[in-house]
C-alpha cells in the first residue's frame, strides 16, 4: 500500500486482482463482499471512507474521485 497527499487529501493506493484501488480513510486492503448480484458483485473496503478503483493510472482513478465526492466537498465534508 502506498500513502501520499494530493491537494490536501490524504489517499492510499493498492493493487488487488489486478485492479488499482484509490481511498481515502484508513483503509486495511481488505475486500469485504457485500453482495453478489447477477450483473456485477459489490464489494467495501475495510476502513476506507471512499474509493474508486478500475484498470487504470492513479491519475484517471484521482480525476473519477474528484467527480464521485463533488458534491460532499461542496457541502463541506472533507475527506
């Protein structure tokens, strides 16, 4: 797990499966299966208070997070 600072919001970065996963929180790097639907199985980080993941750069990943959290950072949560 790698930990760094981008504008002020502490994130963690691993890779799992062959996905990279980007939190913020304190994430463990454990999965933990919530549910297994038909389409596409849902899964939580241990820890994390947000995340995003995919088969992509950390760049792409830091770019999708800043749209998901748009509006609660608009209302003042802070990450």
């Amino acid at each position: 797990m790698k930990k760094f600072v981008r504008n002020g919001v502490k994130f963690t970065m691993f890779e799992k499966y062959g996905e990279t996963y980007l939190c913020t929180g304190e994430p463990t790097g454990e999965l933990k299966l919530d549910y297994v639907g038909e389409i596409c199985d849902y899964a939580t980080v241990a820890g994390a208070t947000s995340v995003v993941s995919g088969k992509c750069s950390v760049d792409e990943l830091y770019a999708e997070w800043l749209e998901r959290t748009e509006f609660y950072r608009s209302i003042g949560i802070r990450f």
